[in-house]
C-alpha cells in the first residue's frame, strides 16, 4: 500500500473516530434532557384539571395563630362562635348547595357521610374518632382541641373505579371547604383564623373499609 493510500485511510479513520465521539456525546445530552423531562412529567400531570392535583406544603406564622382556651372550655357554649353558621353545605357540580343535618344524612353516599363524620370530630375535638376516619398515611393525632369550624362547603371533584393487585375498589375525591375560628394550630397549621384553604379529600376502600386516604391542599386562599 503506497503513502497516499495510507494518507487516506488514516483521515478516514480520524474522521469516523470524530463523527463516533459527537454520536457519542449528542446520545448522552438527548438522555439527560430525556431524563429530566420524565422527572417533570409527573408534576406537569397533576398540575392538568384532569390529575390530582398538587400537594403544597404551608405554614402560617405562628404569632397570627390564636391561644389556646382552658382545659374545660366548650365552643359549642361560646357565643362568639355560635353565631358563625356551623351547617355542612353539599354542593353539587352545578353550583347549587344543599343544607345537610343528622336528619338528611341518609341521603347521601357514603364517603360524602365519612367527611361529615370527621368534621364532627373535629369540632367535639375528638382525635380518637378522627383517626378511625383516615388511614394511618394521612397522620394521625394525639389530640387537638375542638375546632371552631364553620361555612363548610363539601364538593364532588370525582369518582372512578381503580385497579389494584387484589382487584378494583372505588375512589372518590371531594374538595372541603371551611374555616376556623380563632383558630390555634392544634389540627392545622396552614390556615389563620377564619381564612379558608381548600383541601382535597381522597377517599377509597382499596384496604377493605371506606377510609379517608388522603388530605392535601392545593392554594392558598384567603
């Protein structure tokens, strides 16, 4: 084989060794972009209508929460608090609100009567009740004290069939309004006295009781 030829051969292989290295690198750079985009998508998801939507971590300042009442102070002989309207609202898909008491209970499914059971919990300032109401994930409480809670608003947000490794089970999602007078941390954190931070609430039976498997928020609203 002449010079030239070897010439030849040694810029070829020059060439293919450059043309492999920018392969190279460009498969890297599309795996790391690819890589980040799959890390986005879950966020974008839940940020669709469509999707659960975002949990957000909120605190308030504490100094903007109230003080605590003594040990044998009953909010359901405070004035102050009784003039606040304490009637569970459902409100349907439309818009249209319907007053619900002990007497209509009956009346409706049953996870829409688990959120108005934990609502009672929380204004007799039961922790016990309200820990047989939700799944251990959610968090449990020690205790807290009886929450001042009024102008609650229960919506539908869904209601489908999910799939499971045991079978399917049923899951629905509700958004819950209210607000707390005075209220002083002992069960929440995120919200200032009657200031409103609407929650989400789902619900299913995937552990073989109805049980409340989630509590998050999305914004925060005053």
């Amino acid at each position: 084989m002449n010079e030239e030829n070897k010439s030849g051969m040694i810029r070829m292989n020059a060439s293919t060794r450059k043309k492999n290295k920018i392969i190279i690198i460009s498969v890297f750079a599309a795996s790391l972009v690819l890589l980040l985009i799959c890390s986005l998508i879950p966020g974008l998801l839940k940020n669709d209508n469509g999707g659960k939507p975002d949990r957000e971590e909120y605190t308030v300042d504490p100094s903007k929460l109230a003080d605590t009442k003594e040990e044998d102070f009953d909010i359901l002989e405070y004035e102050e608090y009784l003039k606040y309207d304490r009637t569970i609202q459902y409100c349907y898909t439309a818009g249209v609100q319907v007053s619900v008491n002990d007497k209509t209970l009956s009346n409706y499914d049953a996870s829409f009567r688990l959120i108005y059971e934990l609502i009672g919990t929380l204004i007799a300032g039961d922790s016990d009740a309200y820990n047989e109401l939700v799944h251990e994930d959610v968090g449990h409480f020690d205790s807290f004290t009886q929450q001042q809670v009024y102008d609650v608003v229960i919506t539908k947000y869904s209601e489908s069939t999910k799939q499971s490794e045991t079978g399917s089970y049923s899951e629905y999602v509700y958004v819950v309004e209210y607000k707390i007078h005075e209220n002083n941390g002992t069960y929440r954190k995120d919200i200032e006295s009657d200031a409103n931070r609407p929650q989400y609430f789902v619900i299913n039976d995937s552990t073989g009781e109805l049980l409340i498997m989630d509590i998050f928020s999305k914004t925060h609203v005053n």
